[in-house]
C-alpha cells in the first residue's frame, strides 16, 4: 500500500461527495412547476445529473481499484467520510442548517475513521 492507492481512495470519497450534492442541487432546481414527468425531464437534462453520473462513474471504478490494493477493513471505514463531508459541504455550499448534534456525530465519523486507518 504507497501513497497514491489512500489518495484515489480519497478521491473516491471526493467524488461520492461531489455526487451527492450534485443530485441533491439538480433535483431542487428541477421542482415540479408543470408535473412530475416535466421535472423529471428537466433533471435528466441538467448538468448537475450529468456531474452526478460521470462522478459515481468514475468513483466506482477508483473504488474497484482500491479494492484490489487496500484491505477491506481499512477503505470500507474510510469511504464512511462521506457521511461527515455531505453535510459539511451541504451546510457551506447549499447552504442547509446542520444542528449541534449532527457536528458532534461527524467529529465522531472523523475520529473513527482516524483510528481505524492507523
């Protein structure tokens, strides 16, 4: 295990979360304004679905990749970051409110994953 295999699995974790808060963002400017099947529609053209697609596209093949070189039981625990960095990056970037407990539950994630990996 060197270097680059924890920095692609990094950029798994990045780009799951950059995929999260893609979709979240496309499906909230495609609201329903003439129906569901409009909204839908006006979804898949959007390029935040596209950013999503070509985002989860890419991680699983890093993800495939990180599987062959890193233990289980070390990158599993790490691609659980995304459960702390969606929120942070949701509450910075669309601009959602993330309450008291949700800090000190990703402080949690972040602190577990740390002692895991070492």
């Amino acid at each position: 295990m060197n270097i680059i295999t924890w920095l692609v699995l990094m950029l798994v974790v990045l780009f799951g979360t950059t995929a999260n808060l893609s979709l979240k963002y496309g499906l909230h400017i495609s609201s329903p304004t003439k129906g569901a099947s409009a909204s839908i529609q006006n979804l898949l053209l959007s390029r935040y679905f596209w950013i999503w697609f070509v985002c989860y596209t890419f991680m699983t093949i890093l993800w495939l990749y990180v599987l062959r070189t890193i233990p289980l039981s070390q990158a599993f625990p790490v691609l659980g970051l995304m459960y702390a960095f969606v929120p942070i990056a949701s509450h910075y970037l669309l601009k959602e409110q993330v309450i008291f407990s949700q800090w000190l539950g990703i402080s949690i994630i972040i602190t577990g994953v740390v002692l895991v990996v070492n």
